[in-house]
C-alpha cells in the first residue's frame, strides 16, 4: 500500500514531490511583525508551508515547573513565565494565515490544546477554497461576494475578513471578480475595511447599512448618503448598495435609492426588501435614476417574480448552498454591472 496524505491540495509521501515545511515555532518571540517575516523567508526560500506552534502556558505547564537546565544563563525566568512570555497570541492566526496566502505559502500550526485544535480547524482553509471554486465553475455566475450576510460576517474580526478576502482573491479572482462585503457601524471603520479590500484586490464592495442607521436613518436620509458619500470618496471602487427589509429599520426608501444612485460609483442595489411591493418601487426608483445601476435581488422566496419584474441579476446566500438554475440568472443587460453573486461561508462558525 501507497503511504501518502493529503495537505491542502498537495499529495505527500510515496512517489511525491518532497514537500518543504519550514519550522517557525516560536521564533516569533511575541512580534507580529516578525511572524510575517518568518513567513517571507520561508516563501523565498521555496519552502511549500510554514509552521507556527499554538499553544498557551496555562495548559502547557504548571507553575511550579523547574527551570529547563539548558536555560541555565540564558534565561533567568521560571518556565511557566518564559513560556508565556513567546506563546502565539490566538488572535494573530487570521493574520498569519491571510498574510502566508499572500506570499503563495500554505499555513500551519500545531496544536498543543483542543482549544488549539478547534481554532486552527474553523480556518478550514481547504473547505472553503474548494467551495469556493465550486460556485465559480457553476454556468452562469459573474462574481462571488466574499464576507456577505450568509458568511456570517458580522462573528469575523478585521483579520479573519482580510484572511477570508484574500483567499477567495487566491483561488478564483482569475475566474470570476470578486466583491468584498463592508459591514461596520461607523463610517471611518467601513472606509477602513473598503480600503483593506481594494488594497487585496477586490472588484467591488456591497455595502452593509450600519445598526445605527436603525434610529434615524428612515426619518433623516442625509445620515445615508453622507455615509455612502464618505466612503465613495475614500475608495475608488464600485459600490453595491444593500438594501434590507424597511421593517428593520435599516432599510433605505424609494426615494434614497434615487439619491443614491447619484453617486457614480454606485453600480448596484442587492434588494432584500422581502417584500414584492417594496422591491417593485424600489426597482422603479433605480430605474427612474437615469444611470445604470443593476437591481440584484436577493429576495429568495420570491426569486422569479423579481426576475419577472425585470432584476438585472442576483446575490443569493441560498445560491451558495443551492447552485441550480433557480439561483442563477443568465440574462444580459446594458444596465448590468455586476449580474449574478453567490456569497460563500468561509468555515462553520458559531455566533458570539
């Protein structure tokens, strides 16, 4: 029998390549800044993955542990403090996963805990990209909305969403362009993260409508456009609009659909009024604006009665677990910009 495992998509062992892991550890010494490094070298040095070890001296050791001998005048911290004092902060693994996909270097770490275990797996890089790819190769998909509503972007912190972006950028962008999904509360933050994903190379951003927006905003419409303005003028890329249900509170009117479709860099609306009424003025209002923005529904109960109307496309979180002809729309328009989106789920996740 042939021994052979499988690492991400890489088979090793009998009749292989040799596949390269360079030995991080914790030579870290607690720097992020160093930990990228780590990272390059390995890059550059050809080797295929760089491995961290993820650990903390809580489980690792007691602190009644005697000194190491061999730290005898290296060293004249107790173990248990010398330990903790180089553990990998668990916080740092989404960056040093996203920043070794940038280098084209595979991430690993090994686990000293089951708490180790369980965040090293929710990465579950290989999953994900497999998916990823799947929804690519579905006929008539134009993009991927990465960190969407259905990937459960609101659980992720900046780096997870920077990881979760450059690995859909890695694996498809070469396919199909991918949109990168602005979900904050504040305008200074979404204008932070837009920036993030134009500097990885997203395609476009959809664009969340902050909680905030639930005192207010229906009553004070400027509250809207002065936020889609700002982050228009800090980010050159094109803006897709999401629009919710007008019972949450956070949904947009008739009328601020129309206003902001003067922004120019508004190309898009995802309409997940959830209700037809809504959706048909909100459609009239788009198309009443004299530019080309595309209506994208996301009204999955009611998904051909929008096509019916005349949506230009889809963005579907059901498309991205339901890849059938229902959830994928083919039609053409000089309007459309951006046609059809399925929003993948990097890894399961538990909401906080």
């Amino acid at each position: 029998m042939t021994a052979r495992v499988r690492i991400g998509d890489r088979w090793v062992g009998d009749g292989e390549p040799c596949f390269v892991i360079a030995e991080a550890g914790a030579n870290h010494n607690r720097d992020l800044a160093m930990g990228r490094a780590l990272i390059d070298v390995a890059a550059e040095a050809g080797a295929d993955a760089v491995k961290f070890q993820t650990y903390s001296a809580e489980t690792l050791y007691s602190k009644k542990t005697p000194r190491f001998s061999y730290l005898e005048g290296v060293s004249d911290k107790e173990t248990w403090d010398l330990i903790k004092e180089i553990e990998l902060p668990r916080q740092w693994q989404g960056d040093l996963a996203a920043h070794a996909a940038r280098r084209s270097i595979r991430f690993l770490s090994s686990p000293f805990d089951a708490q180790a275990i369980d965040e090293l797996a929710a990465l579950d890089v290989p999953a994900y990209k497999k998916h990823l790819r799947w929804l690519a190769d579905a006929k008539g998909v134009t993009a991927i909305v990465a960190n969407g509503h259905a990937a459960e972007v609101s659980s992720l912190s900046r780096d997870e969403r920077r990881r979760a972006l450059a690995l859909a950028l890695e694996e498809v962008a070469d396919k199909v362009p991918i949109i990168a999904g602005i979900y904050s509360d504040g305008t200074r933050e979404a204008i932070e993260l837009a920036r993030d994903a134009k500097a990885a190379g997203a395609s476009g951003l959809l664009v969340f409508p902050p909680t905030i927006f639930m005192w207010g905003a229906q009553v004070k419409p400027d509250m809207v456009l002065r936020h889609f303005s700002m982050l228009a003028d800090g980010v050159e890329l094109p803006l897709i609009v999401f629009e919710y249900p007008p019972a949450s509170g956070i949904g947009y009117s008739p009328e601020t659909l129309t206003e902001l479709c003067k922004i120019p860099t508004v190309v898009g609306v995802k309409d997940w009024s959830n209700d037809i009424v809504a959706y048909e003025r909100n459609l009239r209002a788009l198309r009443a604006s004299g530019r080309p923005v595309a209506m994208l529904s996301s009204f999955t109960m009611s998904l051909m009665a929008t096509f019916l109307l005349g949506a230009d496309g889809c963005i579907s979180g059901m498309g991205s677990v339901a890849r059938t002809p229902a959830f994928v729309r083919t039609k053409r328009s000089p309007r459309e910009r951006l046609s059809t989106a399925s929003g993948p789920r990097p890894a399961n996740r538990a909401s906080p």
